[in-house]
C-alpha cells in the first residue's frame, strides 16, 4: 500500500512543473503588452518613411512579444527598395526597425527605378536628374551596364548621358546632357557601341563651340563614319567615312 507521504513526494515534482508553467504564462501576459510605436531608423526621405508606415500598418495591432517579426521584415523587403532591413524589441513598448536603402541609378521608363543591383522597383521622392532607361524588354543589369559604360566615355568629354533608349528596328540611341540624341544601332557593346560612341565624340571634339552648340543629332551606325545634324535647317553631313574628310573633319576607328 502506497502511503500518503510517498503520494506527496511523487507529486511535488509535477505540482512544481505546473506551478511553473502557470507562472510562465502569467509572466508572459504581464510582459507581452500592446507594441505602441513602430520607431523607424535609417537615413530615409518623408516619402520613402510613408512607405514604410504604410506597410507597417497591418502590424499596429501587435504585442512586444508575440509579435511576428520575420512577418514584419518581409513586409518592408515587399516594397522592393530596402536592402537590409532588421527589427529589434526595446521594452516595454517599442519595436525598432532599420532600413538601409539600395541606390537608385536610374528612371526605368516613366513610372519605376533601377537600383545599383540592376533590379526594376517602384520609388517615390527621387530625384528627377537620374538618367533614363527606356530599354524594355532588355534585360535591366544588361542595360544599366551599358549605360555606365556609355556614360564613363561621356563624362571624359564633359557630358553625361541623360537617356538610354531601345528599340528592336533602330538599336540603341542615347541621349546627351546638352540634348543632343546619338544613334549607335545594334551589336555588343564592346565591339560596337563604346566604339561607335567614342567615334562621335571624337568627331565632336574636332567642331567649333558654336556647331557643337547648334548640333541636333548624330547618327553613328556608320562602319567609320558619322553622320551630324549641324543645325536648324542644315543639311546632314557624313564625317570621317572611308577616310574621307568633310569640311576638313576626320574621324578613324580607335
């Protein structure tokens, strides 16, 4: 016969569990308060930190502890432009979110942005002297690629590129800080375009201030030549084919 002390010795272990467990949740109800502010840190624009609010909205009703905050981090990742994103409990109250942004290097078409990375995402509140890639459906790391390069060669002359465009029947055509549009047709952009494109630069540096000022466009599909625009109401001239030397301009193949 099992005696009364014996019952009790065997029972103090699970009454203690118990008394633990119970304890634990009581614990954890008193510290699991309602989240009262979603504070936001990282160097963000009003625009970008209404993003974030906006799309923290679901999570307003949260508590500290049992808040999902692997949920929440994919909500931010969602919006397409944070790069690093991380969240972290202060108590009692306060979830803290970091964001680190990715830059943004161009306009992709009229209404999205490309990072650095090459991806295609929506943005508000950015600035409007970001060059402009319309180039779909091109593969967008392909086209920012091509447009560092190009641009590289522009700068080296005092200009930039403003605008890269695409079409399947004309090729690519960029568009010059001082306005001026250069056709530079299809083909790898080692091998054809930079070429192309240094072609004309150096046929524009061979011009008087005043024609590189009335220039209205160029068109350097031309095996070794290029053709120009001089001005309102002039004729197109061909420059540097064959060797040839037009209005004593010349332009070689680098």
């Amino acid at each position: 016969m099992i005696s009364m002390a014996t019952v009790r010795r065997q029972a103090l272990p699970l009454f203690t569990l118990v008394a633990l467990l119970a304890g634990g949740v009581l614990l954890h109800r008193a510290l699991d308060r309602p989240v009262t502010d979603i504070r936001i840190e990282g160097v963000l624009s009003p625009a970008e930190r209404a993003l974030l609010q906006s799309a923290l909205q679901p999570f307003a009703s949260t508590r500290i502890l049992s808040a999902d905050l692997a949920a929440l981090v994919a909500a931010v990742e969602a919006l397409g432009w944070p790069e690093d994103v991380s969240v972290r409990r202060v108590w009692p109250r306060t979830l803290a979110l970091s964001v680190r942004r990715q830059s943004i290097v161009a306009r992709w078409a009229d209404d999205a942005y490309l990072t650095s990375g090459g991806q295609v995402i929506e943005q508000a509140d950015v600035s409007t002297s970001l060059p402009v890639l319309r180039v779909a459906p091109r593969d967008p790391a392909l086209a920012l690629a091509t447009l560092q390069q190009l641009d590289a060669l522009a700068r080296a002359h005092g200009l930039r590129v403003s605008a890269l465009d695409f079409a399947p029947a004309q090729g690519w055509r960029l568009t010059q800080s001082d306005g001026v549009p250069v056709q530079l047709g299809s083909g790898p952009l080692a091998d054809v375009l930079l070429p192309r494109y240094r072609r004309f630069l150096r046929v524009r540096g061979q011009l008087p201030s005043a024609a590189r000022a009335a220039l209205e466009y160029a068109d350097a599909r031309y095996d070794s030549g290029v053709a120009i625009k001089p001005g309102t109401g002039a004729e197109p001239l061909l420059l540097g084919q064959a060797g040839r030397s037009d209005s004593g301009l010349r332009s070689d193949d680098p």
